[in-house]
C-alpha cells in the first residue's frame, strides 16, 4: 500500500481487511471482528482444504479503512449516511488492529482517510465479507 508513492503497508501470506464502519458500530463490534478475522480458517492445509486460521498458515493483516463500503447505490451518485463519520469510525478501527496484534498478529495499515494506493494478490481469489 502506498501513500504519496511512499510504500507504507506490505504483507506476504495473510488478510488484507478493508474495514468499513458502519454508524451504528461500536467497540463491541470491532472487538467481535478482529476475532472473526483472526480466527477464520481460510488458508489450505496439506490436503488442499480450507482449514488452517491466520496464525497457522503465519500470516499477517493489512488493514484498510474502507468507509465506501457503505456507499448507498440506489442512485448515480452513492451516498454514505450509513459510514460512521470520522471520529467515531477511526477510533474503532484502530481498536480492531489493536485487537489483532494483542491476538500475536503482525498488522500494517495505511493512513485514516488518506488517498492510498492498495495493490492485492488474491490468491484462489477468496474474498470473503464479514459482517458482525
């Protein structure tokens, strides 16, 4: 992930998270999620099954704030009445990253609302939403 060119987020093997918060999210909701994201057992074991969590395939998170992903779609132009505004949504989403690396997780992460440039390999593809 780069910010103004600046490399300022990278993994290997593990979960980018575009997280987006919603308004009526709270610290319970962020808590609930990061164990969801750490926990889901995505990543093949030796049989070719998806089987192994986060931890045992040594993997690490990028973590997004991605409040389109509330965008209200019903006309040309998305709103975004149901993203949490700024100073609700940035505390719970650095509580979530905090709440992966008390779990032992590497996390990196760009910056709160700035204009990043995110590049994923999306192996399999497996893309999966999660909604607490």
């Amino acid at each position: 992930m780069r910010i103004d060119g600046e490399l300022v987020g990278s993994i290997g093997t593990g979960f980018l998270v575009l997280l987006g918060v919603h308004r009526e999210d709270t610290e319970e909701s962020a808590r609930r999620m990061a164990d969801r994201v750490c926990g889901l057992r995505v990543f093949e074991d030796g049989a070719g099954k998806m089987n192994l969590n986060l931890a045992a395939a040594g993997g690490k998170i990028l973590a997004v704030s991605q409040f389109t992903l509330y965008a209200d779609t019903r006309s040309r132009r998305p709103g975004f009445t149901d993203a949490a505004r700024p100073e609700t949504a940035r505390p719970l989403y650095e509580l979530f990253m905090e709440e992966c690396r008390a779990r032992g997780f590497e996390v990196q992460h760009g910056e709160f609302g700035a204009d990043m440039q995110v590049e994923s390999v999306n192996d399999g593809p497996v893309t999966i939403i999660l909604d607490v």
